[in-house]
C-alpha cells in the first residue's frame, strides 16, 4: 500500500473516532441534563414528599402541605422545562438578548419599556405573606432542582450560556408574559382607530369598527346590529389611486383565542362538566405541565386537597383543572384594559405635562439590555401619571399607555387559592380577586352549578370617555380610578338555559359591556356552533364534550362557498372556473383535512375580503401614507353587507363592478392553486393546514437535527371559525372535559409532550393523541417511576 494512501486512510479512520467521540460527548452531555426520576433526593421540606410520573409523565406530588408542595413542583419544574420558564421570565422583563445576543434586542426594547422587572418586585413586597412564601418556596424549589443536574439543560450547552438562579418575582414575571401574550401590549389596535377616525368620516368609521352583527353568540342578551352602508356624499373608494392600495396579503383578522363551556347538573345527572380548551402559539414542548397535588387541607382538618390538571413552569399552580369539588377553565376575554391618554406638554418647558392637579414634572427611567457578544444597549423611558410615553395620537399629540398590567395588585398569586374552593361561589370570588391577565372564567361544581365571570383585575374608568380612541385624563373625574369592586364583576350563574359558552366573543351586552370594553373579541362563529352543539344535546357525558372541541362545522365559510357557485355559473367559461366548479362537488360542510372544496373557498373568502379592506385602507393613506389596518374581528359583518347591497362607490380604487371583484378574486385563487404540482384537485386544505410544532431552538440546527426536535408534520382538520381551532403552529394547547368527583371519567390531550429533555421517554409524550382526538385520561395513570424527596 502506498503511504499516501495508507495516512488517508488513517486520516478518515481519525475523523470517524473523532466524530464518534464526539457524538458519545454529546450523548453523555444530553443524558447529563436528565430529571431524576426514581430514588431518592435531597430535599429542604418539612416533611417526606414523593413525585410519581406515569406513562406520559404526568406528576403526581403528594406533600405534607402546600408549602413543601410549591417546593416540590418547583423542583420538578426546573428539570423538566427550566430553559421554557427562562424564555418566559426573559421575554417579560425584556432580557433575552442575554441569551441571544443582538438579534433579540428587537424584542427586548418592546419589553423593556414596561419595566416589568422593576415594578414587580415592588409587586412582590406587597403580596400578602402566604403567597410570597409560595413563591418563595416555589423559587428555592427551582434552584435545587437545578443544582441537582449534573450538566445544564442541552439548550444552555447550545446557546452558550450561564443559568440566572430563580428569584421570587420570576414567578410574577411568568404571569406578565401572559399579560403580553394575551393582551396588546403596544395597544396598536387603538392607535389604528384613531388613524380611522381621524381619516373617514362618521359613517365610515362606525361602519368599519362596530362592535358586532348577525354572528353574535353572546352568552346574555341579543345580537348586535350592523351600521348602514357609509353614503356615497360620505366616501367614494373610487375615486382614489390606485397606488394607494398595497399589494395583495392577507389581513389577519382572526382572533387567537380559546373555548371553554359548561352545562349543569340537571343535564348530566350529577356534577356539572366542565371543558376547556385553550388556544396557543402551539410548540415543543407545550406550554402546560400535567400535574396532580395531593396534600392535607388547610381549610378542613383531617382532608385531603387533590387537584388535577394543566400548570404553567414557572408558577406553583393548577391553572386550568378539578379539584373534586369544582373545575374550571379560561378563554381570553378580549375585554378593553388598555388605554392610550393624551398627555399635553408644557410648550414652555417640555419636561412638563398637564394634569387635573397642575402641571408636574415627566418622569425618567433608564434601563440597559444586557447583548451576548456584544454591547450593551442603553433605553431611556420617559412616563406620566397614567404610563410610560410609548405612542403619538394622529395629530402629533404624545401619548402614555394606561394598561392594567402597570398597575399595582395587577399581578400576584392568588389563583393558587383554587387548590381549595369547594363550591363555583368560592371559585369565583378567587378568580375575581386574582391578579392575572382579565380572562372569561369558566366552573362548575360537584353540586352542579355552573357560572362565568371575568377573573382578574377590572380598571374602573370614570369620566365619561371613549375608551376605544385616546382621550385626554388632564381634567378632575376622568381616567382610571382604582380596580372596580367584585360585586360588579360581570357574573351569570346557573343560568335558566343550564349552559354557558365562551370562545372569546361579546359575551354580554349593556350595561355588563360597558364594564369591560371591547378590546377586539372575535367574530361570535366559533362560539355560535358550541352553543348550537350544546344545545342540541339534553344530556351529557364527557365523550360529548370532547366532540364539541373536535367539531370542523364550517358554518362560515359554508355561506362563502354558496356565494362561489352562484358566481362560478355568470361567469364567462374558463379552465380555471371549471376547476373551481369540479372542486367544489366534494364539499361536505367541515374544514376537514382531505377536502380540496374547503381550502378553495377558504382561500376565495381570504382575498376578497382583504381586497375590500384594502379598499378603506387606501381612503386612510390619503392622510397616512404609512397606515396599515388594525385587526378587525368583525369585518364578516361588513363584507357581507358590502356583497348583499354592492354599493358601486364602496367598491376599492381600480374596481370596475361588484362581479368582476368576485371574479377576480376566484381566478387569481385558482391560478395559484392550479400552478402548483396537480393543480386544484390536489390541493386539500390539510395540505395547507399542516401542524409545524417546532422546538424554539430547531431553526438554529442543522435541519435533521432541527426536525428530531421537533413534532412531525400532521395534516389536521380545523380552522380558525370553527370549534376545532387549528393552525400550523396555533391551535389547542390542551384539550380537557371533567366533571369535579368522578374526574376518573374525564379526558385531558395535549400537544408536544411533557418534557422539555429529547431524550426524555416523556418528550413528546401523549402528542399523538392530541393529533387523532383520542380521549386519553384526565387523572394520571399508574406509576412508572417514584421520587422520594427527603428533609
């Protein structure tokens, strides 16, 4: 053998032991980082606690009581989804370019502003001693499980990172970024209207942002009625350049959100049930953790607590499950809890602003993000009264946000008081006093009460304004005086039609309404087919609740779909039109995953409304060159008045007649569609609405490596109008129906496992059933593994 031949083959036997090493360094590295499962641990408890996971990996702690609980899970927390908990903390104080380095200072500024770290640790002076010892054992918690990993998380190997210890208003954080994750935040929606009001006329305006129409499904009182058409002497699209319109993209005015619905004893011979299914960016691994606690009463010597169901990392709590006596559930309220204040500087000393008391004084704050690999970036703030100046109304007035989650008693742990509520009454009342972002809240009782309520805090605003556009606070009696009291909390319980349903519509109207607000809640579809379901049922067993959550009913687009056939038989003959007529014979009512009807008029449905919204954005950039719509969630309600009355002056820059807007909208849909490989009849919507439940460090790997992280690609049924919502990454982050006492009965699915450790037996875990609707149990199984945690 030649010698240059003999090194390279040493040479490539070299690179393969080395590769292999590595690989085994990698591998040992990874197992390193895994939770304990079995044996014995350590522990700073009073008393003995054991952690059991079944075959998913669902936890159940029993401990000696709930202060040595809230260690335990905290414990259990760190070493299975410490990396998840940090990306919340971070993104809620504005820190992750610590982590990332520059390509998260975006983010961070957006944060920072709020100055969430600072004003929560004042928050946590001021909880009440009970809870901050919850937090404060939850945290020490936390820290040990860390410590007792004898390699960091895979992700802090990765990123090259240092762990930050767990401190006690990191729990509160975790609740802030709940505020940002379920409310505006930027308050955009409202500087978008102002936008609008100040560039249309009156009837234009009310046309375009009305509260609500024919789609209500409000669990009290009756639908809304859509505004008249704007005159043609109030706004003429026509005449407006075309230049003004922005090239074609969707528009998204689909409200993120979820479902949860009760019915009562009387319907189920017992207990009344409870579903819930919460509506997420959706990711691996998912954002819940499946818990149970079992620990002695505090309430009633001699008995046990034993509660079941979804806990957010981060926080030592059930937030959504049963406790034998009562279960309960959440779906964002969409309420109003944010206002944009006009604030009036001194012209002589711009450093000051006018309020009702006189002039005082701006405010400064200075914070620094903190960039991996590079330098630290330094954020001034400059606040009022009412909060920081973030905004500027459509006359060049500065503005200062006004949002709940500023405000102290905004944000605390309350909520772990469910543990123990042992009738809807007592529930409510928690829910109502809680400090987390204002969300429907929906229980019922082993008794077979039923009740809704809004649970968090509820500014109450005084002076008569319209808190939909900025409004001056500068005069005595106007703004935001404190938090409204409980007992005007919007309530319904027990009502006479024994149901209630809630998928984040108008819930209520006047003068519960006015409480609340309107912060964009969605278009009543969604909810209008739950209460229909529920409806058409008498009597109940948690299987039927399951399929209520599972229903793919298009009801919406079913109306879209007839209006296509009707306009497919005017039109002119065309290969395309005679594609679209062929696709829509196997239509079957449902977003279903294999239906080529669905994702047409679906797709139909998405560019003519955006070509009629397009429309009065282009009347707006007349004034802003820059605008772009706010979300509007009611916009079905106009697009369908606009197609019933076809009003010529309504009809967008460059339209020539209501048939050829149709028109066009089908060819061009259909010549996409036919572009691609098989045309139009290959092109189900489960293609287009294929699951892409990724890992947030996946895009940063290698592909086959990303892909391991991830979930596989499933072709789901569902959309975002029906009770089945479903995304590529959006879409139910559980799915749960129980009735308190027989919870043995209930079911509980979730996406993206419990474990946030690849190499966990429980990463993943359970995803599969979440994807095929099977009904897996809502109490943890038999034990697979058992913990001791010792003093």
């Amino acid at each position: 053998m030649r010698p240059a031949v003999r090194w390279s083959l040493r040479l490539a036997v070299a690179l393969v032991v080395l590769a292999a090493a590595t690989a085994v360094g990698a591998w040992l590295a990874l197992r390193g980082s895994l939770p304990q499962l079995d044996g014995t641990a350590a522990a700073a408890l009073a008393a003995p606690a054991t952690v059991e996971r079944d075959a998913l990996g669902t936890v159940t702690i029993t401990a000696g009581d709930r202060s040595d609980l809230a260690w335990a899970i905290g414990y259990v927390h760190a070493q299975e989804r410490f990396f998840e908990m940090d990306l919340m903390r971070r993104s809620a104080a504005g820190e992750l370019s610590e982590l990332f380095g520059s390509v998260a200072v975006g983010a961070d500024r957006n944060a920072r502003v709020h100055r969430m770290r600072t004003r929560l640790a004042a928050a946590l002076d001021a909880l009440p001693a009970e809870q901050r010892t919850q937090l404060d054992r939850y945290r020490d918690g936390v820290n040990a499980g860390m410590d007792a990993l004898s390699v960091r998380p895979f992700a802090y190997l990765l990123t090259r990172s240092v762990l930050e210890p767990w401190r006690s208003e990191d729990s509160l954080l975790v609740i802030a970024a709940m505020f940002f994750d379920l409310q505006d935040a930027a308050n955009a929606r409202e500087l978008g209207f102002a936008r609008l009001r100040a560039a249309l006329p009156d009837s234009a305006y009310r046309f375009l942002t009305a509260a609500g129409g024919g789609w209500d499904a409000p669990l009290a009182g009756p639908p809304l009625r859509w505004p008249e058409l704007p005159p043609a002497a109030d706004l003429d699209l026509r005449s407006l350049a075309a230049g003004l319109l922005r090239p074609a993209g969707r528009t998204a005015d689909e409200t993120p959100g979820s479902n949860a619905f009760a019915v009562a004893g009387a319907l189920t011979g017992g207990p009344a049930l409870v579903a819930n299914d919460m509506h997420l960016g959706l990711r691996v691994p998912n954002i819940w953790f499946r818990a149970r606690f079992v620990y002695p009463n505090p309430r009633r010597a001699g008995a046990i607590v034993d509660v079941s169901g979804a806990t957010l990392p981060g926080v030592p709590a059930i937030v959504a499950g049963s406790n034998g006596n009562v279960a309960w559930g959440f779906t964002n309220s969409y309420g109003d809890f944010a206002d944009w204040v006009r604030v009036e500087l001194d012209p002589s000393d711009p450093s000051r602003y006018r309020t009702a008391q006189g002039w005082a004084s701006i405010e400064e704050a200075h914070e620094t993000i903190r960039v991996k690999g590079g330098e630290a970036v330094a954020l001034d703030i400059r606040g009022t009264a009412w909060g920081p100046l973030l905004g500027t109304d459509a006359d060049g007035t500065p503005l200062a946000l006004a949002w709940t989650a500023h405000r102290p008693g905004a944000i605390d742990a309350r909520l772990l008081a469910l543990d123990t509520a042992e009738t809807v009454d007592d529930a409510v009342a928690i829910a109502q006093a809680s400090g987390i972002p204002a969300q429907n809240f929906v229980a019922g009782d082993r008794a077979g009460n039923i009740a809704w309520t809004i649970a968090g805090r509820i500014p109450r605003r005084v002076g008569g304004y319209d808190p939909s556009l900025p409004a001056a606070w500068d005069t005595p009696g106007r703004g935001w005086d404190g938090w409204i009291d409980a007992a005007d909390h919007p309530l319904i319980a027990n009502p006479p039609w024994q149901r209630i349903w809630s998928a984040n519509q108008r819930m209520v109207a006047q003068p519960m309404l006015d409480v609340l607000g309107d912060g964009g809640y969605d278009l009543g579809a969604r909810a209008l087919r739950i209460r229909d379901d529920l409806q058409a049922r008498e009597r109940f067993v948690p299987g039927d609740l399951l399929a209520v959550q599972l229903d793919d009913d298009a009801a919406l687009i079913a109306q879209w779909k007839d209006l296509l056939a009707r306009q497919l038989e005017q039109m002119k003959p065309d290969p395309l039109r005679d594609a679209m007529a062929a696709a829509l014979r196997d239509w079957n009512g449902r977003a279903a995953a294999d239906s080529v009807a669905y994702r047409l008029v679906r797709a139909w449905r998405d560019e003519v409304t955006d070509v009629l919204r397009q429309g009065f954005a282009a009347a707006v950039r007349t004034k802003f060159p820059d605008f772009e719509l706010p979300r509007l969630a009611q916009f079905e309600h106009a697009a369908a008045a606009l197609i019933v009355f076809r009003p010529a002056h309504l009809l967008p820059p460059g339209q020539t007649d209501w048939d050829a807007l149709l028109d066009g909208a089908a060819l061009r849909v259909a010549g996409r569609l036919a572009g691609q490989p098989g045309g139009i009849a290959a092109r189900t919507w489960g293609e287009r609405n294929t699951t892409r439940i990724r890992h947030p460090l996946s895009r940063a790997l290698p592909e086959l490596l990303g892909r391991w992280l991830d979930m596989p690609a499933d072709a789901l049924p569902g959309d975002a109008h029906v009770p089945r919502v479903q995304g590529r990454s959006f879409g139910a982050s559980e799915r749960f129906g129980v009735a308190p006492g027989v919870e043995q009965e209930g079911y509980f699915q979730m996406p993206g496992g419990q474990s946030g450790h690849p190499l966990s037996p429980f990463y993943g875990a359970g995803h599969a059933d979440w994807v095929s609707g099977k009904p897996t149990p809502f109490l943890p199984g038999e034990p697979r593994h058992r913990l001791e945690l010792r003093p």
